[in-house]
C-alpha cells in the first residue's frame, strides 16, 4: 500500500492543507483556515506541480469540499497532464473574497497559460458581480483562463457571478508566436450563471482565439452579454456549440466574430433580449482575413427572442470584403421574435454574399414585425425549400438558384 505523506510547500498555518501520494501521483487539497492560507496552499501546489521535472505522466490534484476563499490571481504557466477533480456533488468552491483587489491582486480566480493536458472536473468558481442594478459588464472580474493552451477539458462545473468572462480560452496575449496557438478544448456540461460571457477573445490584436473547440451540453442563466467566440487574426476555426441551453439573456444568445468551420446545432436559447444568434465581421480585426466559410445553423430551437439569426459579412474598417461560401440554416424553429421596431427579418443573411446558401426546414412562428427571411442578392442559392411561417409554406418551394 502507498504511504500517504504530507507535503509542506510553503509554512503556513495549515501544515495538512495538502497531502502527497507520490505512488499513485495525487495531491490532496483541503480549505486552509483563513483565506490568505488557502490562497498561498494553492498556489504552492501550482508551483509544485509546475515546477515537476518529469511530467509524462498523469496526476490527479483532489479537491476536498469546502470553500475555498482566495485574495488573489492564482497563475500558472507550464502545466502538463494535471487534472484537477472535485464531487460535483459536494464541490471545491473557489471563491473570490471580500479583500480581493483586482488592481494588485489580478482579474482571474485561475490563470492557465501555455500548458497542455489540463482537465478540470467537479468544481465550482465564483466572482463578484451580482447584477442587482443592471446587466453591464465589470471587465476586471473574471473567471478562469486558459492561454495558448493545448487539450484543455472543463467538465461538470459551476460558474458564478462573473462580471466579465467565466471561462476564457484563447491565444495569450504574450504568446511570442503571433496568430492563434490555442487548440483543442472541450467545455461540457457545465453551469453557467449570472455571468456576462464566455469568451475567446484576446486583449490584443496579433493573436487570435482557438481552434477545435466542442461546446456541448452546458445550461447558462442569466447570461448578461454571450456566448462568445471571437478573433482579430486569422486561423480561428473548427467550433462546434451543441445541444446547449440558454434560458435568459440580457444581449445576445450566441456571438460569433470571425471564424471559419462552425457547426451550431441542436441549442435551445429562450427569453432573450436581442440577437438569439448574431454572426457578424469583427471590423476591428487586423489583416483583413475572410471568414464566414462551412457554418452549419440547424435543429436549433429559439423562444421569446427579441431578434433571430443575424449572419453579416460586412467588410473591414479598410474596405476588405469578406466572402462566405457554404451557409446551412436548416430545420430551425423560432417561437416568439417579439422586437415588431426591429427591421430585419427573423432568419437574416446580409452584408455580403454567400456562395452556397441553403435556407430549408425553418419553422417561424409569432414574429412580431413579420419579417421572415431575407437574403443578400448575390449570394448563391443552393437550396431554398420548406419553410413554414405559422405552420404554412413560405416563400419558393423549390431549388434555385440566382446570382
């Protein structure tokens, strides 16, 4: 049998906050009794798990119940093959406290950056914002970042009270190599609440977002701006957002700047102020790079949404044109666009021209202004078929194509 021995890292208050079995490669966590001693625990068992000279192999970091208040960023960079995992029933809780300051103390609970193989699994993660007065964002409370990381999994967990991005994953700002290093993430079945976003974004504009992205399973409530991906550079691709729920939105459902290869499918978004989805040109991006290639929009259910499905390829600030090619809105139905001020049409492709627009299936039901689809003159038709307005044939039944 392993001996089970503690490890000190750094002398605190709590010299059993965490326990080391090196046989099985596990490091036992518990709450220390004070937010400072919990906040230096865990940064000590980043640093020891950092600073491991072999890191082939796997270790499970084991977070006991409990609260764990922290007073400041905790950062981390060079993880390798580490999953943090908590009961999903009984979860850690990493808590921004009272005392934090995000001038002197940073704006992220967790900071990841150039690592690989990092899970994290059961746990939940609490800001600072509670949205009693108003829906805006507070940019410096965030959540959990993972940079210019590579194979990241986040995975039955809860997100709390964030006033800017729960969950960021993108290419590190202070990455030497421009353009996107971020890959392979997969978010599931997490809790999102009272939060403003997740996001992709970078602070920058020579570095882009991810790439091969899997967004599945997760329920967000009052979700105060999106869920958003979005990039100024060029190679941000290969996103899927599948089967998740939105219930409550002061903004935007699904927000999408910039990016080649998406596949939106089977997502419930209800009780929405504005945009159920909003896919347009991030005009501030550099270089100019197109975007809008292979997105495929369908078995989507949207309710009680102010506006629908906007998709925009207007050009750059430089006058760049952007040139989308293979747009598929398929068998989606809308319950309720209840903005009638608004003058675009429920299912909306404008902006620029798609070569290879197929627009089929869609239910619209109750739209307020009775505006039902619309399309950009030039943009290729590939197919235009059963569509129901109401329960009733809308617009052409039959293929065309015009150009």
């Amino acid at each position: 049998m392993a001996t089970l021995t503690a490890v000190v890292l750094l002398q605190n208050s709590n010299a059993f906050a965490y326990q080391l079995n090196a046989a099985d490669r596990t490091l036992s966590v518990t709450p220390g009794q004070t937010a400072q001693a919990t906040t230096a625990d865990l940064k000590s068992v980043l640093s020891y798990l950092s600073g491991m000279k072999d890191k082939s192999k796997p270790w499970r970091v084991l977070m006991a119940p409990g609260k764990y208040l922290v007073t400041s960023q905790l950062t981390v960079r060079n993880l390798q093959n580490v999953e943090f995992v908590s009961d999903m029933n009984k979860p850690a809780q990493l808590i921004k406290d009272a005392s934090w300051n995000a001038t002197t103390g940073g704006e992220y609970l967790l900071n990841v950056t150039y690592s690989k193989n990092v899970s994290m699994i059961g746990m939940q993660f609490y800001g600072q914002t509670d949205y009693k007065n108003n829906a805006d964002p507070v940019w410096p409370d965030q959540g959990v970042y993972f940079g210019s990381c590579d194979t990241v999994l986040v995975r039955n967990n809860g997100f709390f009270n964030f006033g800017n991005s729960a969950l960021r994953v993108a290419t590190h700002e202070r990455d030497p190599i421009p353009g996107v290093n971020s890959r392979n993430t997969q978010v599931l079945n997490n809790l999102f609440n009272n939060v403003y976003q997740i996001s992709t974004t970078t602070n920058d504009t020579v570095h882009g977002g991810t790439q091969n992205y899997l967004l599945q399973g997760n329920v967000f409530y009052n979700l105060r701006g999106s869920i958003k991906f979005a990039t100024r550079t060029a190679g941000a691709e290969n996103i899927k957002i599948l089967n998740n729920r939105v219930n409550g939105g002061s903004h935007y459902g699904i927000e999408i700047n910039n990016y080649n290869n998406v596949e939106i499918r089977g997502n419930q978004l209800q009780n929405i102020k504005e945009f159920a989805m909003n896919i347009y040109t991030n005009t501030r991006a550099t270089g100019s790079f197109n975007w809008g290639e292979n997105y495929t929009i369908a078995d989507n259910v949207m309710t009680n949404v102010g506006k629908g499905l906007r998709f925009s390829t207007e050009p750059y600030a430089n006058g760049t044109k952007v040139y989308g090619k293979n747009l598929q809105i398929t068998n989606n139905t809308f319950n309720g666009v209840t903005d009638a001020s608004f003058g675009g049409a429920a299912i909306s492709q404008i902006n620029g021209n798609i070569n290879g627009l197929t627009i089929t299936q869609n239910q619209l039901n109750n739209i307020a202004n009775k505006r039902y689809i619309s399309y950009s003159s030039g943009s290729i038709i590939t197919s235009y078929l059963n569509n129901l307005v109401n329960g009733a044939a809308y617009g052409p039944q039959q293929t065309t194509a015009t150009k």
